[in-house]
C-alpha cells in the first residue's frame, strides 16, 4: 500500500471513528448508494462480475441498516424496514432480469433516505458544540 493510500485509509478509519450515530447511517447510505451505482455501470457495459460484486456490498449495507433498526421506537423503525425489505427484493429482481434501472429506482430511494438522515445529522449538535438558542 502506498503512502496515499495509507493516509487515506486513516483518514477513513478517523471519520468512522469519531462520527455521532447519524453521521455513520448518512455514511451508510453513502457507501450503499456509490456500490449501487456502480453495479448499475456494470450491468449495462454487460460485466456481471463487477454488478454482482457491487451489489452485493450494497446488499451488505442494506442488511446492516435493517439489522440495526430499533424496533421499540415505533412506526419510523417498521416503514424502514419495509423499504429495507422492498430494496432487497427490487435488487433480486434487478438481478435475475438484468434489469440496471431497477438498481437505480433502489439508488434513488436510498438517495432520499440519506438526504432525510443528513438534514437529522445537521439538526443535532455535535458532541460539545452548544445546541442553538430557541427563539
């Protein structure tokens, strides 16, 4: 590994370590949303190795946001994992047609989750920083 890659790599590993809560789940979305993408690149030049790959860390994620859900908060918690379960059957799907824009409807209902979780992440303070005054 070179030098760059190595700096790199600590960075990352800093970030990760150091986010609050939502910060990590917008990290998630992040991460499942690039893996998607690029299965979706992958499918339509016809190199299923590479959408397969991509998908499957995508898928990955998925299962990790599921599996992290609390369920004793409610109504928000069971809609998440509806749309968690609706993603993972979508991408079988988008799978077994070699369907591309099937990967990308689920690409853009991730995008709008990771948008709702960034404006949460930006609404509460960090750690330290004092919450803003109510007017």
């Amino acid at each position: 590994m070179n030098d760059y890659a190595s700096a790199k790599q600590a960075y990352t590993s800093s970030a990760v370590m150091t986010a609050p809560p939502q910060q990590l789940v917008v990290m998630l979305y992040d991460g499942a949303i690039r893996f998607l993408r690029q299965s979706a690149a992958g499918m339509r030049v016809g190199n299923r190795e590479v959408a397969l790959n991509r998908m499957q860390r995508a898928e990955a994620i998925i299962d990790e946001l599921n599996v992290s859900l609390d369920m004793s908060q409610g109504e928000v918690a069971t809609r998440l994992r509806s749309i968690y379960l609706f993603c993972r059957r979508h991408l079988n799907e988008a799978l077994i047609e070699r369907d591309a824009d099937k990967i990308d409807q689920v690409t853009r209902l991730l995008a709008d989750l990771r948008e709702a979780w960034q404006q949460i992440a930006d609404s509460i303070p960090a750690q330290g920083e004092p919450a803003a005054a109510s007017q």
